[in-house]
C-alpha cells in the first residue's frame, strides 16, 4: 500500500527534512485551496490528500520527539 510507504520514508527522515516536507506540503495546501477558490483547481480531491498527508507528518515528528 503506499501509504505504508509513504510513512516508512516519514519515519526514516531527520527531523529538519520532516520539518522541510512540512512547511512545503502547507504551502501546497494554500495553494490548492486558492486555485479551488478560484475555480482553477481540477482535482479537488488532492486538498484531502493533502491534508492527511500533513497529519501523517505532524504525527512522525510527534512520535520522534518523544
């Protein structure tokens, strides 16, 4: 499943690149929301993925702090 290997990747990464793919994965964020304000955005379906991709990572960093 990729999902899986998605979070394998997460898991094996430093805490700055997780902190990187973050910031970048927030950024795509605000872009899709504004391109489906605007009526641009063709596959609204990548926001969810997206937002859960967000929450995959917030969670790595959280189970590597402790």
């Amino acid at each position: 499943m990729k999902t899986n290997k998605y979070v394998e990747d997460l898991r094996a990464k430093t805490p700055a690149e997780l902190t990187e793919e973050l910031v970048a994965a927030k950024k795509e964020l605000f872009n899709l929301r504004f391109q489906n304000a605007t009526n641009q955005l063709d596959n609204t379906a990548r926001i969810k993925e997206v937002r859960r991709n967000i929450a995959r990572i917030q969670t790595v960093i959280t189970a590597q702090e402790n």
